[in-house]
C-alpha cells in the first residue's frame, strides 16, 4: 500500500537543487592535512574515519547545510577543496563535489516521509473498520 501511496503522490517527493560535499574536520592539523591527501586519491569518507580516531569525515549531500559550511561552499569551485576554516571547534576543510539538480526521490530514499504521510490514513481506515465491526453506545447520565 504504501508503494501505490508512493506512486500516486511521486510530485510531493522531491529532492531540491543539493550540495554534494565532503567535510573533513579534526583538532589535530596533521591529521586533517592527512585525511585531505587520502580523499584527493579517493580514499571514501568511511575509510578516511576508520584511518583516524580523532576525525570528522563524512560525504552528504543536503540542500540547507549549516552555516559555516554553506558560506565555505559558496566560496569554494566545484571539484576543489576550501581553505581551512573553522567547524564545530575543529579545524576544518570540505571538499566540494557537484550541485545536484532537483529529482523526484526513489521509493527507498522517500521510504520514512511516505510512512509518515500514510499513517493518518491507516489511522482513519483502522477506526473505520472498527466503527464498523463494533457498535458504540454512549451513556450520557453516567459521564460525570
């Protein structure tokens, strides 16, 4: 049912224009200036955090990041990295990869919003088909 949901209302999921970067952030400026090399060779944001136990590596894509990070996106080309600058009391560099364009999202990536949608209707069916099976009687004189 919820794919059918999904599939009816496709227009009200979608994914806006998004960002798709990678942020690498540690107190330790060696091991930034370390984790900057490994993602230039293409080392994924997973292994680079596995590598350190004192680092920030993550690769998103989001259409509102946070401050900090979307003033040094904007100032940073397509497919370079930025200066360092500071992130959550870390020194910190992001790696900018692509502006994705806006798409409708898959069933697997709308799958929790379309849950979220469709649960008020479940809801109403479900006290539907109660009303139904069961009747209610209300006794006014007994409610205080």
């Amino acid at each position: 049912q919820l794919e059918r949901y999904y599939e009816r209302n496709q227009d009200q999921y979608r994914f806006g224009e998004r960002y798709d970067y990678t942020l690498l952030a540690s107190r330790d400026d060696s091991v930034l200036a370390a984790a900057v090399d490994m993602a230039a060779n293409s080392i994924t944001a997973d292994s680079i955090s596995r590598s350190f136990n004192n680092i920030i590596a993550v690769r998103d894509s989001v259409e509102t990041p946070s401050e900090e990070i979307l003033t040094t996106l904007k100032a940073t080309e397509t497919g370079e990295t930025s200066d360092n600058f500071t992130y959550r009391n870390r020194n910190a560099r992001v790696i900018y990869h692509q502006l994705l364009e806006p798409r409708t999202m898959t069933f697997d990536e709308a799958f929790y919003r379309v849950g979220s949608d469709y649960q008020p209707i479940r809801e109403e069916n479900f006290m539907n088909e109660l009303r139904s099976e069961y009747r209610v009687r209300i006794y006014p004189e007994r409610i205080r």
